[in-house]
C-alpha cells in the first residue's frame, strides 16, 4: 500500500496522474515473445530512422509501395535450407489458404511486378519499409519481427544498378553520421564464385545449397560448415575443401588466379565485379567497398553481384545485405529472365551501431503551444484559439481540463515540450486577446504578448 502511495504521489508530482494496475492482471500486459511495443518515446526514433530511409530512397527516385503483410506461403518455397524459410510465421486460414506473415519483402515485390506486367515501364526503382516476420522456438529468445528497408531495381541488367543501391545505402549512411570509419560494404559476385565452384566439382544444382550453408561461416566455423558440406550437400572431402579455399581468397586478383588455375575464363561475373568498384568511384563511395570472397549472403536465389555492410569494428550483426536475383521472377512465372537486384535494411542492427557510437538523435516530445483554459467555462473560447493557431500549422496541444493553479498548466507545458503557452481568460477573450508566453526562455525573461483572435493563424510567425 505505501509503495502504491508512493508511486502515486510520484505521478502526482509530475502531473500525470495515471492509475493503478492489478498484481496479477486478467490480460497479458507485454507484448507476444519475440514482438516489440513502440510507445511513443520509443517511436519517436524509429520515426527519425524511416525519415532517414525515406529521404534516401527518394534521393535516388525509388517509389514507395506496400502490400499485406500477410502472403500465400507457396511465394517461399525454396528446397534450398534457407533459415528464412524453415521459419515461416505461417498458419492455415479459415478457407485452407496455407499462409504466413512475409518473411522477407522481395518475393512479394516480385509478385506484384508481374501481377502489373502490362503496364510497368522498367526499370522498377521500388522501395518499403515492411515489418517482416519469423517463428522461432521460444528458448532462442530472438526477435520475431523486424522492419526492413527494402530497396530494388527491377529490370537493368548493368551492374550500374547495384551501384545505385550501394549510393542510396551510402546516402543513408552518411544521413545518419555514419563514415567509412564505422562501416564498410563487403562485395562478391555469386555468377563468379558459380564459375569457380563448378570447377571444384560442385554441381550446379547444389551451387544454392552450398552458398546457404557457406553463409553460416562466420557464426559456426569453418569445421562446422565443412561438416555441413559433406552431411548436407553431400560434397566429397576434396571438393568440401577446395570450396573453402576459395572463400579464403584474400582479393580480387588471387581469385582471379585461383579462377585462371581452375580453367575458368575470366567471364561476364568477374567483369560486373570490377565494374563496381569502378562505378563506385565514380559515384564518389569506393572506399566504402570491399572486396571479400567469402561473402555469399544466405538467400538461396541470388545469381550475381551481393554485398553486405558491416561494422569495422565486428561487433555487430550485418546491417544490410542484398544482391542480384536475376531468375526470381521467371521463377514465379515470367516469360523470360527479367533482371532485378534489391537490398535489405534491417531496423534494429543500425540502432544498435548509432547507440553505441552515441550517435542517437535526442528526441524530445514537442509541441509548439499549450492552449490553458483559465476555467472550465473558457474550454470553448480556448478550442477557438486552438482552431486559430492550427490554422497557422502550429502543433497545438489542447488542455482538455481546466487548471485551478497556473502551475499546473506551466507543468502540464514543460511534460509536453511547449514552446509557447497560451492562456484563455475571461477578461483578455472578452477584449478579443489571448496572453502569450514563450517558454523557451527563463521565467524573468519571459516575453508575454497579449494576440489579437484574428492574428492567431499568423502567431508564430511573429
Ligand atoms: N526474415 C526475418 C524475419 C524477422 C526477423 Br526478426 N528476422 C529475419
């Protein structure tokens, strides 16, 4: 009971009175495991970073779309051990439709590309900031939801387009603070390393397989992911081994020996890849790239140049990845091979990198004007001065209750982050005016302005 008193008093103090919750609740009161709540302090940010999203996919000309977040889940059925797709958030519905909350966004861009065929002039710049979806076991304690900015071309088969998406990912960056200091952008050419493994002896239609088990390096080892080779892709020990010698290329030029020593010409793949960094340079972000032949993203459908952004400091968990997915969307039923290339941009790995470089923006509640009635008969004359001050497109925050004390009204201001107070009395309404306080500055130096009714769209301006 007194620590109930004592939280009251608390809230009393700050002038929010709130109320008292029951020990044992009748409903749940956190979230479903592995979700997240947004309350408003906490939006206020991931709307600072979609801001930061948005801006940067605009700067390049992508157009924005959206779809349910609800998909058929035969858009994911991939025989290739994807992580992505052995955990499918998915369920039957009420008419037997097998479905799933999206696991990722590309497959629907596809879909609705080729669901518009007719009419879409390519290239496709598209970009969305879906929250994406994945049913783990509970004792993984991960998340089960993230946003993920997604940003595609669909349509160029020049390596100029994965290019542009390296400039607007660039453009984000730097948007946020972030320098080649911080992070830098791992590149490889799946159609190369396609050429060299063929040559080591794996098969082609294991070539996805291997790329999905090979993306496991960095967290389970390379004695593991040999043990992977073998057990699931069933590749010989020589085979098994030569393919990790691959990824331990140290650059561009020694896989470009070891290509010329396994009889692989120097094709089409290695071009686009030293396009890229050419290109790059050109746009003015190559020293944001680096080549690296182990990087082989873990999406079974890429086909050609991926790429992936990490922290220099390797601390943190990639915080985008993309690539070029040329057969997705014959996959799914087009005519012919249309070219496309995208990246994900997951919300939660770049927080962690600007929290701890102390690169959060602070981001206060904020309004411009708290409108105060003086007394519960001048609720509607301030509802007046409130339609007249929005009217100017200022953020104006209502009193909905009457104050006794001025006090109160000048804390119930400061808690908002008003910039201005306007008060509502009898006598100034009855002469047509509202007293203004600026509350940006200290209490002596407060300016008090008595405004006409008619002036209030124009008030902040003066
Ligand atoms: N694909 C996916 C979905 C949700 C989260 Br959290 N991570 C990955």
């Amino acid at each position: 009971r007194l620590r109930a008193e004592e939280e009251q008093k608390k809230r009393k103090l700050a002038g929010g009175v709130g109320f008292e919750v029951m020990q044992q609740p009748p409903v749940k009161l956190e979230p479903p495991s592995g979700t997240r709540d947004f309350y408003p302090d906490d939006y206020r940010l991931q709307t600072w970073l979609f801001d930061k999203f948005h801006a940067a996919a605009r700067a390049s000309g992508f157009e924005l779309f959206d779809a349910p977040v609800l998909e058929r889940q035969e858009l994911y059925k991939r025989k290739a051990g994807e992580e992505i797709t052995s955990q499918m958030y998915g369920f039957v519905d009420g008419d037997g439709e097998e479905v799933t909350l999206r696991p990722e966004m590309t497959p629907t861009l596809a879909r609705m590309a080729l669901g518009r065929a007719h009419s879409q002039i390519l290239p496709l710049k598209w970009y969305s900031i879906p929250q994406c979806w994945r049913y783990e076991a509970i004792q993984r304690g991960r998340k089960r939801e993230h946003y993920q900015w997604n940003v595609d071309i669909i349509g160029c088969r020049s390596v100029s387009a994965e290019v542009e998406l390296l400039s607007t990912a660039v453009f984000f960056f730097k948007s946020v603070g972030i320098t080649n200091a911080d992070v830098k952008i791992k590149v490889n050419s799946r159609k190369v390393m396609g050429d060299v493994l063929a040559a080591a002896g794996v098969p082609t239609e294991s070539f996805a397989p291997v790329c999905v088990i090979l993306d496991k390096l960095d967290k389970i080892g390379a004695e593991a992911v040999e043990e992977q080779l073998l057990e699931v892709a069933k590749l010989p020990a020589d085979v098994s081994k030569r393919v990790l010698a691959v990824l331990a290329c140290p650059n561009l030029d020694a896989l470009r020996t070891l290509a010329k020593d396994s009889g692989v010409s120097d094709g089409e793949g290695m071009k686009d890849l030293e396009s890229v960094f050419e290109l790059a340079n050109a746009y003015g972000f190559g020293d944001w790239l680096k080549f690296d032949a182990s990087l082989v993203r873990g999406l079974a459908y890429y086909t050609g140049v991926v790429f992936e952004a990490f922290d220099v400091r390797g601390e943190l968990r990639a915080i985008m990845g993309g690539g070029r997915y040329d057969r997705l969307l014959s996959l799914y039923g087009a005519m012919t091979e249309v070219p496309a290339c995208g990246f994900g941009f997951g919300d939660c790995v770049i927080v962690e990198l600007l929290k701890e470089r102390g690169q959060l923006p602070h981001l206060p509640r904020n309004v411009d004007v708290v409108v105060a009635p003086f007394s519960a008969d001048m609720q509607g004359p301030a509802m007046t001065v409130a339609a007249g001050l929005r009217a100017g497109g200022a953020r104006v925050d209502l009193m909905l209750e009457a104050k006794k004390k001025a006090g109160a009204a000048f804390d119930y201001a400061n808690r908002v982050g008003a910039e201005y107070i306007a008060f509502v009395a009898p006598n100034e309404f009855s002469q047509g005016k509202v007293r203004f306080k600026d509350l940006r500055v200290e209490d002596e130096d407060r300016k008090q302005v008595d405004l006409n009714l008619n002036e209030l769209d124009r008030a902040l301006d003066a």
